[in-house]
C-alpha cells in the first residue's frame, strides 16, 4: 500500500488494547489508533464504481485513495432499478468513509434510504457494496475473506448441481441428473413446476423425480424446488409423495409469503422445508424460523445485504439449530462471496447451490482473470488476499450497458 497506511491484524490488535485512553502513546499505536478514536479516516472510498454488464448482470467496484480495489455482485433481474440504487441512494454514503468501518457503512446504508425499503432492491445493492468492502479489506491486511470470517471449518465446500430448465421432459432431465452423478456431484436439484401459480400451472414434479430415482439409484440427493407452486393442502399431499422417493428437500412448496401456511406444511411432514430466498435481512429470517418453521434457512449473500448481514443470519440459524443451504444463481461473483462464506460458517453443513447452466459470464466471456470452478462436485476456496478473483477489464468495458 504505498504511501499509506499498512493495516494488519497486529497493529489494530495493539490499537485496541493501548487506545484510546490506555496510557500509550500515539506515536506507539499508529495511524490505527487515530482512527479507533474517531479521527478522519486515514484509507478513504473514493468511488463506488456500478457496473452492469448485457444489461442484466450488476457488479459494484469500489475504490480506495490507497489504489485498493474491492469486487461485489448485485442480485440480477433488476439491473436499472439496482443499478440506480447503488448510484443515488447508497454511493453518496460510502464515498469518504473507511473501508475498515464495514459495520457502520452497513448501518448507515440500511437507515438513510429508509423510505426505499429496507428489502428487495435496497438490500440487493447493498450486498454489492459490502462484498467489495470485505474485499478491500483483506486485500489491505493480506488475508482471504473466509480468515476475516474466522478460519476455514473445511477446507473446500461440497455443491449440489442446480437444474434451472423448465423446457425438459422427465426422461431427459434423470439423464442429465445421471451426467452430474458421474462428473462427481452428489446431489442434484429440479425446477419442476410453475412458479406462483396456486396450484394450476404445470407441474411435472413427480413424473421427473420419478425417473431420476430410478436411474440415479439412492444413493444420490434429489432437491425439489416448485418455487411456490401450490397451496398448503397441495403441498402437503406432495410432501408425502416426495418422501416416499427420498426427496432430500422441498423448497419453496407454498407462497413464498405465507408464514403460517409453511408452518402448517413444516408441522404435517417429515421432509425437510426449505425457504429462504425472498427475505432479505435477519429479522425476516427470525419470523421465517419461528413462525414458519422451515428447516433449511436458503440466504443468498447477492439478495441479502452482503457478507454483513449474512453473519448476522447465520448466527440465527446456529442459534435455531437451523442449517444454511443458500440461495445462489450467479456462478460468478456471488458464488465466490458464498464460498468464503461456505467454508467458514459451521451452519452451512449440506452441499451448496451451483447453478449448472450456460452462463454468458463464465462461460463464454469470463469476466475474471483466475476463474473458480467446480471440480467433482467441490469449490476450493482461494488463499489470495480479499475475495481472491479480479475483473478483467477487457471484458468488463467490451460488456458494459
Ligand atoms: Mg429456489
């Protein structure tokens, strides 16, 4: 970092021990402490750099007076609205604060706005500023993400195959099931059904786990996710079949809003209940455990205020017993953020979600210089400092719009 300030770990260790009012003298503390004492920050963010790429996919850049950089991914689908956020209700806060100040920065993004959420679009661009900011902030102490989080409880993270397909027949979705079983993945998901649809849309859940059970054999993982398909006394009949072919989990059974319907479907079946991607922030988590009752708790770093929030969520989940599989659609950045969060937070037990279809920023175009892939159905996470990955810029300003 030249010509400035070389955060590590010891210095801010010495900082909060000597200062401020321990006796130590300043010159023995360093930058660190004046800025422990609430002094002008001695790293700044100079810019929060909103970037949309084909017009869908949101990345934020943020940028540092120290030339540090940090990389975060927004959730997609709303690229205008979320891009407009970043720019006008969340950058004017950022810009001049301390990277370190994650906490307070996360604060003050959730409070200001407040009249434009406090879910959806709002916690979707926050979680693009964070992210950047826990990757400045490793980048600056030379240490990888999931170290800032506490360490590693294992060493790479296991991730089950995520269909998104709605176009194939049971018979052709079994054997793409059957391809990932061989590749090395030990549990694969379906989107069976069609989403929002109380009960009259198409739905082909059965036909498909059916084929799949018997080509896969048992000794493989069937996720089913209908993505809020039925109604209550609907789902429940389901459950019952789904456990019959040992459906691992069913997710999203019922509106996604319907607290006491998914508690009357937790409470009337054994299948674990899994929901969790359309709340955002850790009080709606806690009314989704206690008044919905779910088994799995589905946060996705992208959608729920970044890496801040999702610490927040998964002491929750610890507290309830409750295991974490996220939510996770962009094999890009947000897989990246998930897997620091993946192999360092101990609720995060069960494979993880992998989306498994082309996408045009892994695929075709990658917009990072070392891509991080899966391997047999595993994600090892990087040892580089900060996230571990850097956009090419090629590609970021060739995409751009
Ligand atoms: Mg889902």
């Amino acid at each position: 970092m030249p010509g400035g300030v070389h955060y590590s770990w010891g210095q801010i260790t010495d900082a909060r021990r000597a200062a401020p009012g321990a006796g130590a003298a300043p010159e023995a503390i360093g930058a660190v402490a004046f800025r422990c004492k609430g002094a002008e920050p001695t790293v700044k963010v100079t810019r929060v750099e909103s970037i949309v790429l084909m017009g869908r996919y949101h990345f934020v850049r943020v940028h540092t007076d120290e030339g540090i950089s940090g990389v975060g991914e927004v959730s997609p689908m709303n690229a205008g609205v979320t891009h407009a956020m970043v720019e006008k209700a969340l950058a004017p806060i950022v810009v001049g604060k301390d990277p370190f100040d994650i906490e307070t920065i996360w604060h003050q993004m959730f409070h200001r706005p407040y009249k434009l959420g406090p879910t959806g679009a709002q916690l979707e661009a926050m979680a693009g500023i964070d992210i950047a900011l826990w990757d400045i902030v490793g980048k600056a102490s030379g240490q990888p993400v999931y170290k800032l989080l506490g360490g590693a409880f294992r060493s790479d993270a296991e991730v089950y195959a995520s269909s998104m397909l709605r176009t194939m027949t049971p018979q052709e979705e079994a054997e793409r099931a059957l391809s990932f079983k061989e590749q090395g993945y030990r549990a694969y998901k379906i989107h069976s059904a069609t989403p929002w649809m109380y009960d009259t849309g198409h739905d082909q859940t059965l036909d498909t786990v059916r084929e799949m059970r018997k080509l896969v054999g048992d000794d493989f993982g069937i996720l089913v996710d209908v993505n809020n398909a039925y109604l209550p006394h609907t789902a429940i009949k389901m459950a019952r079949r789904l456990e019959e072919y040992g459906v691992w989990h069913f997710e999203e059974p019922i509106p996604a809003y319907d607290y006491a319907g998914l508690a009357q479907l937790a409470d009337a079946v054994d299948i674990p209940i899994a929901a969790g991607e359309q709340e955002y922030q850790r009080w709606q988590f806690r009314d989704l455990i206690l008044q919905a009752r779910v088994d799995i708790l589905q946060v996705d770093v992208i959608k729920c205020g970044g890496i801040t929030e999702f610490k927040k969520i998964a002491a929750l989940a610890s507290t309830f017993d409750k295991p974490i599989t996220v939510h996770n659609t962009q094999p890009t950045v947000g897989t990246l953020a998930h897997l620091h969060l993946w192999v360092s937070t101990p609720s995060c037990i069960y494979p993880q979600e992998y989306n498994i279809e082309p996408h045009p920023l892994r695929d075709d175009t990658p917009i990072w210089k070392e891509p991080v892939l899966v391997e047999k159905g595993r994600m090892r996470v990087p040892d580089r400092p900060g996230l571990g990955v850097e956009l090419d810029d090629t590609v970021v300003e060739r995409l751009r719009g």
